[in-house]
C-alpha cells in the first residue's frame, strides 16, 4: 500500500471503524435488560425434590410445574403422569399412563391450575389439553392437531388467569392460544418471526401478571415479550444487535433459551434461563435483579425448563430436567407492597 | 467325470454362503441418526414427536449426551434415509450420518438413552 493511503487508514479511517462499531455495539444495546433500582432481593437454595417417595418411582426429566391455591405442587414427567406434592415436597398423588384416552397421555409437558383448584395439563404429542380437578378426576379435553384456530402442533407451558381463562404457547406454531375455562378458543395472540414486536419464535412458558397482561417465555428469540389482554405487543426484553436481531447471551443483559417464567403477587418474575442453566429475578417491568446458577450443571442439557411460585410469592419450584429433580429457592428479603421498577 | 479344482469348490463354498446371506438379511430394525444441538428438552421432544410420526417408527429415544436419536421400527417395516432426514429437518435440525442396524440383544439396557425405566413403575 502507498505510504500516503497506509497514513490516511491509519490516522483517520481505522479510528472511523473503532468508534462506528463502538457506536453500533452500545446503540444496539439498547434492548438489553437494563438494571433494577429495586430493594436488593436474592435467591437462597431451600433444598432440592426428587420425589423419592413416589409410587412408581422418582421423578424424571419432569418438565411442567404448578402451583395451587393452597400451596399443592404439580409436576409434570417423562413417567407420562402428573405428580401431586405438598408444599413440604411430600407425594400426595398423582395419575396419568401412556394413552390417548381420558387421563391418559402421550407425553405430558405444561402444567397450570385455575383459581379453582382445577387442573390443566398440555399433551406436547397428542396436541391437546385435558382439564382435571384437584386430584385428577378428568373433566374435558379440548384441541387436536392443526394449524387452525384452537388447533395446535406441540402445546407446551400454559397459564391460567383470574377469570380462568387459558393461554397456551402453541411451540411449532408460534403463537399463543387463550380459551375458556371450558375449551371454547376466544384467540390468537402473537405470530410467527424473530423480528419486531409480537413476533415469537418457538415459545415455551406462559404466566399473566396481576394486571392481567401476558408475559411468554419466547425461548428461541432469547426474550420474554408481555402482551395486553387483548394481545396487543407491549415491550421486550432481551438482547437484541442493534436494536432487532436477538441473540442468545450469557450475562445479565439478556437470555439463552428462557424457558419458563413466573410472575410474584408484588410483580416480581422469575425465569428460567435454561441454556444459561440459571434462574434470573426480574423487575416488573424487567430489569435484572438476580440470579442463582445451578451447581454442577450439565452443560450438554438446556435445564432448568419451567417454574412456579408459591402463593405469598416468597419460594419457587422449578423443573431441573438434567438433574431429574425440583428446584426449591427462597426469597431472601421481605416482599415489599406493590414493589416496582 | 473331471474332478472339480480347489479353485472351483472355494468359489463355488464362496458363491453359496453370499447366496444365504442375501436371503438371510434381515430388514433394518432401527435407525440412529445423529443430530446435532441437541441440547434443549423441547426441541428433543420435537424430534421425538415428528419421527413418531412417520408409520414405520414405533419409538423414539434420544440421548441428548451423545447427540443422537434412535427410531425403532415396526416388525417388518422401516423408513428411508430420506425420510427420515425429513422428519428431522421438519423438527428443526439437520440430520448428520444415520445407521440403519438390528436392536441389540433386548435385555441390555440402552446406553444413557433418555427414557425412564417403566418396569419400576407400579399400578397406583
């Protein structure tokens, strides 16, 4: 290179290139979780479940998880069945086998229950969801395979709302689906993309906060996205490369496979951030606060998958597929009244 | 009557046992397929889900350690290698090398694959 054009790079263009791509990487930040000026909360290990006390065995690879009203902790597993446990991780029941009748299932994944006590559980192969009462008594069954409305391909997490409604993440479809607590569907919320608001990209895990908005762990955009009631986009967070492309990340500007989410009665959110093998605490608005990291993690297995919150919001249970247990953390500072970011 | 050679009765041995085995093989009784990413239960339940689909597969086992899929085939069925591909690609991933092969000996368990071990399940 002439030495004239070698100076001119090197006083002038090189330093142009640096300070573009330092621009373009902080701009680009600007959908990154940003941090929470909260009251400082931390996550401490109250123990772990292995379900060693289940009839027909220990618990394995289980998957969904819910809490009821009164405190009873749902798991779904690889045995094909439903486990019913009580908050001190004692077998209560459980039921289910390998069919596709009433009760029976191919491979039960989500797990939701109604202000009611009543049950639901999604059926990832047979693309239905069953309805059951507290203690497994089936009531009905609706959807079937389909691309259509109230139709599914993979019905994964669901949640289930105030007025009982049951929203849905429908997983190769790309959407969610909210129905009636008797299975009629009411709509779509969501479509299929990895960018711009309202887009999901194989979503995993439901939850609905207390004003009733819908918060989805959208896994492969590497983002939780909140919709209204009525399934308008509301916001995003993530990180995202210059404003648009989500990208997985490992520290605490964004996700790697968020697959499951809970929301706290003061709006706190708890996610299961699978590929980062960590549960993150979030503002309600969604700022990072926290984060615990499994111990010993495998790292050829995206774990934990879902969790739940206990009803005073102060323990969390979550599904540890890799490890074939139950995650149990405490919040370690007082919920502080209608806490917000 | 001519005595037949050496050289004639080693091909003719050799021309009888590769007549047997031509008539003695026995169609492919699983496939294992290797994919790649595996690594994120959903997705491996995916997987699981649309090689299910395909009539000739019976069941599915992954072992997300060894990055790989085993789809056993119904009694005297099987599927192609095209097929198959398909069915992993429509699950997201991209199929590497696939085996077809016999099931080993029934009463050894399969190494580290993901599935419960049902026979410890009692009737509740």
């Amino acid at each position: 290179m002439p030495r004239t054009r070698g100076k001119l790079w090197r006083w002038i263009g090189l330093p142009i290139v640096v300070g573009a791509g330092a621009l373009w990487t902080f701009l680009g930040t600007r959908w990154t979780l940003p941090s929470a000026n909260v009251t400082p909360e931390r996550y401490e290990l109250a123990g772990y479940w292995d379900g060693a006390d289940v009839p027909g065995g220990k618990i394995h690879r289980p998957m969904g998880i819910a809490v009821a009203p009164n405190g009873d902790v749902y798991v779904t597993d690889a045995r094909t069945r439903v486990v019913c446990l009580h908050r001190d991780g004692r077998f209560i029941g459980q039921w289910g086998r390998e069919g596709n009748g009433e009760g029976e299932f191919g491979k039960p994944t989500g797990v939701a229950v109604a202000p009611d006590g009543s049950v639901y559980v999604s059926d990832f192969d047979q693309d239905r969801i069953q309805k059951f009462t507290a203690d497994g008594t089936f009531l009905l069954a609706f959807g079937q395979s389909g691309d259509g409305a109230g139709q599914f391909d993979a019905p994964a997490g669901l949640s289930v709302d105030r007025n009982g409604f049951v929203y849905v993440a429908d997983f190769y479809q790309h959407r969610i689906q909210k129905f009636g607590p008797d299975g009629t569907f009411q709509q779509t919320i969501g479509r299929s993309g990895r960018l711009g608001d309202g887009r999901l990209h194989y979503p995993t895990g439901v939850a609905v906060t207390a004003d009733g908005s819908l918060l989805i762990a959208d896994a492969y955009n590497y983002e939780l996205q909140w919709f209204s009631d009525e399934g308008r986009p509301l916001r995003r967070r993530g990180f995202h490369l210059a404003w648009l492309w989500p990208r997985p990340s490992s520290s605490n500007k964004g996700f790697n496979v968020p697959t499951g989410v809970a929301v706290a009665p003061d709006g706190l959110i708890h996610v299961t951030d699978s590929g980062n093998h960590r549960i993150v605490m979030l503002s309600a608005t969604g700022g990072y606060i926290a984060e615990w990291k499994v111990p010993d993690a495998d790292p050829t297995i995206h774990s934990p998958e879902q969790i739940a919150i206990s009803p005073d919001g102060r323990t969390l249970y979550a599904t540890d597929y890799a490890a074939d247990r139950i995650i149990i953390l405490r919040r370690t500072s007082p919920a502080a009244p209608g806490a917000r970011s | 009557m001519k005595t037949p050679s050496t050289k004639t009765f080693v091909i003719l041995v050799a021309l009888f046992l590769a007549t047997g085995v031509v008539f003695g093989a026995s169609p492919p009784e699983r496939a294992v397929i290797e994919v790649k990413g595996l690594a994120c239960p959903f997705c491996v339940q995916g997987l699981e889900k649309h090689l299910k689909r395909l009539g000739a597969v019976a069941a599915v086992h992954t072992s997300l350690q060894k990055g790989e899929a085993v789809a056993d085939f119904k009694p005297g069925r099987s599927a192609s290698e095209e097929e198959l591909r398909a069915a992993v690609k429509k699950a997201g991933f991209t199929a590497g090398r696939i085996r077809f092969e016999s099931k080993p000996d029934e009463t050894a368990a399969p190494e580290d694959a993901d599935q419960p071990d049902l026979n410890a399940r009692e009737e509740t």
